[in-house]
C-alpha cells in the first residue's frame, strides 16, 4: 500500500507547464476576481483545495482522503522567487495507517532564458526526470521518464507534443507513452477551439494487432467557459451517452454548485466554496492542519524546508569569467540558485481581526529574515471568540519568540542580528555553490 500511494503521489505531481508565465494560475483555471481559496465540499485526487497568493498563482494544494480504515492527506507548497517564477513544489504526504506515514519530496525547476528546461524530483521509490523544449519560443514537447529505483517495474516515458495553428494559437496536445524499448503503450490527443478550450479528446491503445481507438468525448461550453455538453462514444461497442452539466454561480461567475446529469437520469452534485482576498479562511483549513500536527514526526522537519534529493541529475549553469573563458558553475541545492532563503523568502498567510466593518482578514505576507508565528498566525496577539455586533477579545501572543507575529527565521536570522536577510546562507547569495 506505501508503495502505491508513493508511486500515485509522484503520478499526480506531475503537471503539464508551458514554460512561459504570461498568464497567472488563475487565468489558467478560468477562476475570475481576486480569489484566494478554493474549497470543494469533497476533497479527491482530482479535486483539491487550491490556495492562491496575491499574484494569482498556487501557493498550496490540499488533497483529503477519508475513509473507513485510513485517511490519506497530501499537501503541496508551490515556491516562487522575486519574479514569480515556480522554483519548486514541496510535497508531505500524511497517514494515519502503516508504518510509513509521512514522506516528503521535491520537484525542482530549472531554468534557462526564462524558460523551464527541466523540471526533476524523486522519493523512496521511484525518479522522475522532465525535459522541456520549445519551437519558436513556443512549447513544443515535454517528455517525462519515470525510473523505478527498485527495478520493480519498467521504466516508462511520456511525451507530449504541443502543435499550434497558423496564429500560433494551441491547436492540440498528443501526450504518448512509451515503455523504455520505444513500444507505445498509450495515445491521448486533444483538440482546442481559438477560446483554448478542449472540444475533442481520443484515447487510443495500444494491442497486439496495433493501436485502436478506445473513446471519443466531445465537448460543449456555456458563455462562462464550463462545460455543458460532454458525449462520449465507444467505437469498440459502437454505444454513445451524452453528460449534460448544470451550474450556480456567485457574482464573479465562478461555479459554485455543479450538477451532473447523466444520459439515465441519475444526478451527481458537487460543490466548492470560493474565497476572495480580504475574507477570512483559516477555519476551513483548521481541520487539515490539526491532521498534520497529529501524524507527522516530531523530529521531522517542516514539509516547507524538506531537503533537495535530486542529487543524481546534473544542476549546472555556464556562466562567463572576465577573461571570456566558460566554466561549469553548480547551482545552490540549498536555493536553487534563486539565491534567497528558501525558509522565509516564501508567502506566510496572516490571519487577524481587522475591526467590525472588514471582520476577520487574511494576507499573504513575506518578511526577509521573518517566519510567521503558527500560534498567533501573524497577528502578533491570541482572538478569543467574536460575539455578534462586537470585537473579539485578545491577549498578546505568549510564544517567547514571537514580536508582533513574527519570529526571526531560523536559517538567516537565527540570533536577531543576521547579515544579508532574506538571502541563502550557503551560497551567500550568489545562487551558486561556493
């Protein structure tokens, strides 16, 4: 069972990215206002809590499992640097069953041109080695090759292409796996109309006498992008059924109730509450983050700081001396070569009472040479319960270490009188291993 779910953490992780940041996370999944919280009324692998900074980009992702013998949590942190660029994703992994019930891994991202070229991570189990290339500026193919470090099972590749029209506008995306002697396994193509909306989806398999067609769904949208229309045919059966889908939405025209009838009648609902900047939602979090404290080690380090493993691929940059001559430069393990502190250069959220009027607040802050104190939240002082029409009582927060809801960072602010704040202490802010 650890293996399995090792194995479908690492799966999930890994995401198709365009290398180009033009457009925010939020853009890209069509949420509009300036939201900060996603919150499904049922967390799954496909539905998970998505926690947005100022920016507009993932900050975190929460999936919840509950069932009746074990609950399963995983939790994914997104670090950017100054630009917004997605450095790495620090990813916990909780269980209240098994003797292995905590693991942690990174996936990093390498750079070149503003550009990701590779995108590498690894756990107990298994390598997983992204590389990225680009046509004309545009993305063109990212392929992917898992490596079972046990030898268990055979090391498998995934290729997607990317192929645009005449206006360089997404046409479709061919994602192809391989197995390692270049047999396919696997064929998905997807198609998009000039809104870069997917209209079309065929998934082939591979059998003996070749590859055959296994589905074929086609998809219609409402003005507000979400998919109304979903039918799908089995040329295999020859047998069609169309899913229709219905929504509520809240004033930003963000679905917040979705119906899902099927071709029989049966009627499927799901909901999702969604936070906007300036409400308040620690609470909804409180449940996740008492499960964490429950079962993860005492002696293990925050999920936020977990160690870079990646050691057996290449992490170097060229870079030029003063008399024009190229050498071989290793970047930082410990920033990444961003050069800052990977323990306080990272959005904290700050939760307090802001007065009658606004209520309770909540903001993404970063402080050089600060972490957030987990006690008071950032406040700096401890809420008792708000009464209707009244303020909440409080007492300054009683963490030692705390001044005004901050705590000196224990990587480059350990005494209170740290030099060059914010920065990576093992590479002095160069990026580069010294």
């Amino acid at each position: 069972m650890n293996r399995l779910l090792t194995l479908l953490s690492c799966f999930i992780l890994i995401v198709s990215c365009n290398g180009k940041h033009s457009k925010n996370d939020l853009d890209k999944m069509g949420l509009k206002g300036d939201v900060i919280l996603v919150l499904p009324e049922h967390s799954d692998l496909t539905d998970k809590i998505i926690e947005f900074d100022n920016n507009g980009n993932k900050i975190g992702t929460i999936m919840f499992l509950e069932g009746e013998q074990q609950t399963l949590m995983e939790q994914i942190r997104f670090v950017y640097d100054s630009t917004n660029k997605l450095q790495r994703e620090e990813t916990s992994t909780f269980s209240n069953k098994n003797t292995n019930n905590y693991s942690t891994f990174v996936k990093n991202y390498i750079y070149e041109k503003d550009k990701i070229i590779n995108a590498n991570d690894e756990n107990a189990l298994v390598y997983i080695k992204g590389t990225y290339k680009y046509n004309n500026d545009l993305l063109s193919e990212i392929s992917t090759e898992y490596i079972d470090k046990e030898k268990q099972s055979e090391s498998t590749i995934n290729k997607e292409h990317y192929f645009y029209n005449n206006n360089n506008n997404l046409d479709s995306i061919v994602v192809t796996n391989y197995s390692k002697n270049g047999d396919v396994n696997t064929r998905n193509s997807d198609t998009y109309d000039k809104n870069k909306r997917k209209i079309k989806s065929l998934n082939y398999f591979k059998l003996k006498s070749g590859e055959e067609l296994l589905s074929n769904n086609e998809y219609e949208y409402n003005e507000n992008n979400d998919v109304i229309s979903d039918t799908y045919k089995d040329p295999i059966k020859n047998t069609s059924f169309i899913t229709k889908y219905e929504y509520t939405y809240d004033a930003n025209k963000n679905w917040v109730k979705k119906k899902k009838i099927y071709e029989k009648g049966e009627v499927e609902v799901e909901k999702r509450t969604i936070i906007y900047k300036n409400q308040n939602y620690s609470d909804l979090l409180n449940k996740f983050e008492f499960f964490m404290i429950q079962y993860k080690p005492h002696n293990q380090e925050n999920s936020n700081n977990v160690s870079n493993n990646n050691s057996n691929y290449s992490n170097t940059q060229s870079v030029s001396s003063g008399n024009s001559n190229t050498q071989e430069r290793r970047k930082c393990s410990s920033c990444n070569g961003s050069g800052k502190c990977s323990t306080c250069m990272k959005a904290f959220r700050v939760h307090y009472w802001a007065g009658r009027g606004p209520g309770w607040k909540d903001e993404n802050e970063t402080r050089p040479g600060k972490v957030i104190c987990e006690t008071c939240h950032g406040a700096g002082v401890i809420y008792g319960i708000a009464p209707i029409g009244g303020d909440p009582d409080y007492e300054k927060c009683y963490v030692s270490a705390c001044n005004n809801g901050w705590k000196n960072c224990p990587e480059c602010n350990n005494s209170g009188n740290g030099n060059n704040l914010g920065q990576c202490q093992k590479c002095k802010g160069t990026g580069f291993e010294r």
